[in-house]
C-alpha cells in the first residue's frame, strides 16, 4: 500500500514545498495557479519566517558546506525551495498537482 492510496482524514491540513522556476531569479512573491484559487491557504512559510538568531540550513555535508532550506533573497537554481505552504483541499486536488505553483 502506498501514501497515496490512503484516504485523508477529513480537515487534514496539506503542506508543498514551492520551488523556483528559474535559476539566479529574485523572488519577488508567489502566485498560485487558479486551480487553487478555491483551496484555504491557511499560510506560507519562507526564509523570513525563520526566527532571529536561526538558521536558514535545510542540509549540511561536510564537504560541500551548508545549502540553505529557503532561497533567500535569490533563488540560484531551478527547483530551489522558496518556501511551504500549508492548506485546506477542499477539491479531489492531489498534493502533488497542488506543488505546481508560479513566481514572479
């Protein structure tokens, strides 16, 4: 049996990963798909979320240094994470299509 297989609980809260779409790109805000539009964004987590005094790591090898978990300001590749968002699905929406959002 997969994740996928099991059905939701009603009200479960679903979380994405947002990621650039672009490489060397200033993340200047997100806009979601209008397939999401009826869907309750209950909120988006990025690199300014992150407390005084935390650190933006989202992995650490010892060879290769510190990548961070959020593109903050700039994203430097294609596929960086942005950010989270949390949300309602109130539609037959599959969190795997609801991951597929746009910034500008």
């Amino acid at each position: 049996m997969y994740v996928d297989d099991i059905p939701s609980p009603k009200d479960c809260l679903y979380g994405a990963f947002i990621y650039s779409t672009r490489p060397h790109a200033h993340v200047k805000g997100i806009n979601f798909k209008p397939s999401l539009a009826s869907e309750k964004v209950i909120t988006v987590i990025t690199a300014k979320d992150i407390p005084s005094g935390g650190k933006n790591v989202g992995t650490s090898l010892m060879m290769l240094g510190d990548e961070a978990l959020f593109a903050d300001p700039v994203a430097e590749f294609a596929g960086q994470n942005i950010g989270v968002v949390v949300m309602f699905l109130t539609s037959s929406l599959r969190i795997h299509k609801s991951s597929n959002m746009l910034m500008h």
